[in-house]
C-alpha cells in the first residue's frame, strides 16, 4: 500500500525527462481519455501502447514519430499502471546528489523512476544539446561514463544518453 503522506505523484511521460526534485501531478484522465494514439504521417517505427477506456485495455500500436498525443506509452505496464490500475509513482525523500553525481533519470518496467544515484568518473560537462549538433554518435550508455571510450562521457542527448566528448568544466 502507497503512503499518501510521503509519497507523491509524477506526470508519467517517458518523453518528459523526471526531475526529482520537480512535482508534477498525473491526472490520468488527461492521458487515458486522449484519443488513441496514432502512428501519425512520419516515417518513424516506434513500438508503443495506447490505453483504450471503452475495453479497459492497454493496446499495442506502432507510432510514427509525430503528431501524438500523451496516449502514448513505451510499455505495456507503464500503460497499464496508469490508465489500468491508475497507481501513481511512489517518491521516497530524495537526497540532492554530491557533486559529480545525479539521479538517473530512466524508468523501470512500469514507468517510475528508478531513483538510483549515479555518479560520473570522467572529467569536464555534457555538452548542452544544442552544441553535440549531429555527429556520428554511435555507443549509447545507461547512466555511468565507465562504458565510453576514452574522455567521452555519458550524456543525455535529446531523449537518449549517449557517449560525447565533454567541454571543460
């Protein structure tokens, strides 16, 4: 059972980066209500889930990268979380990381943050995203710099985390 007193609610979007230290209330009628989503005129093949009210059930769609909705959802139990079972995340008191350190800010199976500490090991910043332009960018990474070659660091680029080489600090 969720402790309502010490636990909040998250807007649950895997395509709006969590911030811990940021509340944002889920209103699941907001999302489960939206039309289904549709795979849009884009070329993209995205594998997705849709929540449909009238059969109480998650579907599984493929979205073309454009023109969607919040109907949206990278897992079936992300889906089913928020529109079957209308459970929020549970937040425990989160910490501020120490320097050189950061909430990773990927989702577990059924959407909520992980809220693992990850720390970075190499020197310098992520570029912002502006600035890493479209390199031939080819190791993504979880959340540690420990995977990338040499100075490249493990960064978040646009929805991914990606290997870059770092600016100074």
């Amino acid at each position: 059972m969720i402790d309502s007193s010490t636990t909040k609610k998250v807007r649950l979007n895997a395509e709006i980066p969590y911030n811990p230290f940021v509340d944002k209330a889920l209103n699941h009628q907001d999302v489960c209500y939206q039309t289904s989503a549709v795979g849009g005129r884009c070329r993209a093949f995205f594998p997705r889930f849709s929540y449909h009210p009238r059969r109480n059930e998650c579907k599984k769609f493929i979205y073309g990268g454009c023109h969607g909705n919040e109907n949206s959802f990278d897992t079936e139990g992300h889906c089913k979380r928020v529109c079957v079972d209308k459970q929020p995340c549970a937040i425990p008191s989160l910490q501020k990381p120490k320097a050189g350190c950061r909430y990773d800010e990927s989702l577990n199976e059924n959407g909520c943050p992980k809220n693992v500490i990850v720390c970075d090991v190499k020197p310098g910043q992520c570029p912002p995203d502006r600035e890493t332009g479209r390199r031939n960018i080819v190791y993504q990474c979880d959340h540690s710099d420990e995977i990338c070659d040499g100075a490249e660091k493990c960064c978040k680029i646009g929805r991914s985390r990606l290997c870059v080489p770092p600016v100074a600090s």
